[in-house]
C-alpha cells in the first residue's frame, strides 16, 4: 500500500496508516507539476519587485523592512533558527510522522509557492523512517512557529531556502492537526469500548433494555443515538437480558437507562469534529496564498484553526458526560442496594472478604480529573502586544488535542474499572447466557484477572487497562456489526 498525496484526498485513516503503521509515501505527478507552477508564480512576484508579507519583506514588526534579492537566503534561514523557541519534551514518533504528513500533503496542493524539491524531501524523510526531534510545546496553534521550525531545522538545515520557503515552513498548522488527528482515531476507538463497556454493565445489572427498542432512535433521530442503540444491541444479541423476567427494575437508574443518549452524543461530537478535521487535512494553512489564476499572492489568516480547535473541545465536552456515566453504573454494582448483590461485589458478605469496593475512590479520581480536561481552551484570549499587535489571535489547538489525548487515556482505566466490575457482577449473579460480544470479552478478562476474592487482592488493572488500550474490545464490536 502507498498513500498518495495529492492536496485533496488525504484521509485520517491514511494519516494512521503512515503515521503508525509505516506506509510509504508519494507525491501524486499532477501536484508536482502544480507546485512547478505555484513556484513559477511566485518567481514572477518576485521578479516584479511586489511587496510580499514574509517573502520580500520582514516579518511581524519587522513587516515595514524590505528583504533584498541578495539577504533572501540567509533571511529564510534565520527565520528558521529564530522560531526553535519550542519546550518540553521530544513528541511522540506518531505526532513527527502524522505532522509532515500533513506537511508535504499541503505544499502539495499548490497553493503555498514552494519548490516541490521541499515536499519531495519530506516524503523521502517519511518513507526512509527518519524522526527528527520535535518538541511538544511552544505553538499556540496559530501557525505551530515552534515545532515546525524543529522540524525545518532538521531536515532542511542542508539546503538554501529560497524566497517564502522559509515562512511556508514554519507559518502553517500542521503540528496541530496532526496531534488532533491521532487524538481523534484514538476517540473513534475509545466511543465503541465505551459501549461493549455499556453493554457489559447492562447484564451485569440485570438492567431493563426496553431503552434499547429501536422506536427510541425512530422518534428522536440523532445519527449517534441511532448507532449507538444498533451497536449495544449487537453486542448483547442472545443475552438472557432480552428474556420476559429479566429486568429487576421498571426504571433503572439514569447512567442505565440513558446510555445509548450519552454514548449517542458523544458519537455526533466526534463526526462533527472528524468532518472538519478531513477539511484541515486538505486545506492551504499558509499566508500569503498563492492563486492559481495568476501572478499574484495574497494575504490570508488560513493557519487560524479555530474550526478545528473548538470541535476538539466539543469531543472533550461530550466525553466528559460519557465517562462520568460509565464510572457511575461501575459504581453501581458495589451497592447492595442498587445492585442487589453482595456490598463489594465481594463472595461472602462480612469484613476482610475481598471484593472491590475499595476500587470506587481510584474510579473517582480518574472520572474527576478526566472531567476537568473537558474545559474549553479555543477562547483562550492572547496579549496583544507582541509583533506590534499582529499575533492578537490564538486557538490553542495543540493543547486542545493533547487534553483530548489525556482524557482518553484515563476513560481508558475507567473503562478497565467498568470491565473489572461488571464481569465480578455477573460471576456473582450467574446469569444462564451473555451477548455475542460481551460474553467473549467477559471471557478475555477473566483470563487475565480471576475472580477478586480475599486472597488475591489487590488487584492489577494493568493487564485489563492494555485489554482496552490495543482496542481489543472495539475489534470485537466492529466485527460483529460487519458480520
């Protein structure tokens, strides 16, 4: 398999595919030839001596002095050096290969201006596996200026930059979006274990699945609602939840009755945020444009990424609700009351028995600190002071994605902790038969941590935590629903 660039079509499963799985990269021949183009364009500009942003003259307050033909080289060369004022840590190999990606995918649609030798070197850098170190923070998502002048430094350090292609380099947001794009596969994932997670907790319960009836999507049709119900149902197709009798409640509690809502939501935020990241993937970020249609460039703000920034809050918004409803029906099965079975979830009832109960406050403070990832950061308000006044806009996009990132790995635990539980319960109630999908993932926990009794406590949620992590659990719903 190779993936194509051609300026247009990049998708995040492609993303995925070269960013973790080591696809091989080319440049479609149409998007070379464009670039040919845009570049000849920019040569005539240049030629023509037209005041240009950042290609014939300074940047920021720099912005009134003109960049003569013979400073052109050492300018863009130092625009490079002057931006490596990124923080922290080395990011991950997935974020450096998603985010040139990204990279080479938009000097590929021609409208950036810059020698197609630069996106061909991108994607030799891509396919011959070379990771240059770029650091996690320092972009407020207004044009990543910090890591992608990281990444510039490395693969470019060799080679004169001409006129715009240093600022082609460093002035877009592709480190943005490629952090949301891994953030976002990631929540694809995540929103199906939710809901094997749901399901499990719904026989774990005995819970009544009249909410599953398919006249719930039908008189309110939300595309979530209505995926969510087809999957929980897929999931738990031959329980003995679907058998007259089974229900031990009219109503049950709302985390119960109301998932397929939550998890429905939570599924819409993501389409929405997935539809405008594929439109990030293929968009120019840069400033000036070049047009197509002639020997001019103009100025534009396109690396503001406001759209995608605040659809990444809509997902962290929306998953806060989904998690704090899953830890709740965990929570649940530890009440005797509510659950009907041993305080616990323990074999005998009395002190010093084992059981879970004690598994309540981790499940607490994992939902707690999850939710405070959820607030909003694309409103953040920036000083108007620097570079005259002209960088009076932020997005924050990078830390909104990587709070993405956070809170999916602890909803991950807390999903541990819902699997943890729910098989405990249903080994306690024993009822005569699971879903398809719930009864194999009962299986997988269970070879991987016994019951919990007064003898094999404390338990390690660690094997149970990797269960969910290597999407094992969605794998198994996305099968049976393609079955």
């Amino acid at each position: 398999m190779t993936v194509v660039l051609d300026g247009e079509s990049l998708t995040l499963a492609q993303v995925i595919s070269v960013a973790r799985n080591g696809t091989r990269v080319e440049l479609e021949p149409e998007a070379v030839k464009r670039m040919a183009g845009a570049r000849e364009r920019v040569e005539r500009v240049l030629a023509r001596g037209d005041a240009v942003y950042g290609m014939t003259t300074g940047l920021g307050q720099h912005k009134r002095h003109r960049v003569s033909p013979d400073e052109i080289e050492d300018f863009n060369r130092r625009l490079i050096q002057n931006h490596r004022i990124g923080h922290g840590p080395p990011v991950a190999a997935d974020v450096v290969r998603a985010t040139m990606l990204r990279l080479a995918n938009g000097f590929a649609k021609g409208t950036v201006g810059v020698r197609p030798l630069l996106a061909e070197r991108v994607v030799d850098a891509l396919n011959d596996g070379q990771m240059p170190e770029v650091r996690l923070l320092g972009s407020p998502g207004t044009a990543d200026l910090a890591p992608l002048a990281d990444l510039a430094h490395a693969l470019f350090r060799d080679l004169p930059l001409q006129a715009k292609e240093g600022l082609a380099l460093v002035n877009n947001s592709s480190f943005s979006t490629a952090l949301a794009a891994l953030a976002l596969d990631d929540a694809r994932t995540l929103v199906d274990s939710l809901t094997v997670a749901a399901a499990l907790e719904l026989e774990a319960f005995a819970a009544n699945v009249s909410t599953l009836h398919p006249a719930v999507a039908q008189t309110r049709p939300y595309p979530g609602l209505r995926t969510e119900l087809d999957r929980l149902r897929t999931a738990l197709a031959g329980s003995y939840l679907w058998s007259a009798g089974s229900p031990r409640n009219l109503q049950d509690p709302l985390s119960y009755r109301a998932v397929a809502q939550v998890n429905g939501a939570l599924r819409d935020a993501l389409g929405f945020a997935c539809g405008q990241l594929a439109i990030e993937l293929n968009s120019h970020h840069d400033n000036p444009i070049v047009l197509t249609d002639a020997d001019r460039l103009i100025s534009a703000g396109n690396y503001d990424i406001l759209p995608l920034a605040a659809a990444l809050d809509f997902v962290r918004i929306a998953l806060a609700p989904a998690l704090t409803a899953c830890t709740e029906r965990a929570l649940k099965l530890l009440q005797t009351p509510l659950s009907g079975l041993p305080g616990g979830l323990s074999l005998h009832e009395g002190v010093d028995q084992g059981g879970l109960g004690a598994i309540s406050w981790a499940a607490h403070a994992l939902a707690g600190e999850a939710r405070l990832l959820a607030q909003p950061v694309s409103f953040e308000l920036p000083s108007t002071t620097p570079e005259e006044g002209i960088g009076d806009r932020i997005t924050m996009a990078p830390l909104a994605a990587r709070r993405l990132a956070e809170q999916i790995e602890l909803t991950q635990r807390i999903v541990a902790i819902s699997l943890l539980t729910s098989t405990q319960a249903i080994d306690l109630r024993m009822p005569e038969r699971l879903g398809a999908v719930t009864g194999r993932i009962r299986a997988q926990v269970r070879e991987r941590i016994a019951f919990v009794g007064p003898d094999n406590y404390p338990v390690d949620l660690e094997p149970i935590v990797d269960l969910v992590r290597t999407a094992v659990l969605a794998e198994e719903l996305r099968a049976a629903v393609s079955a």
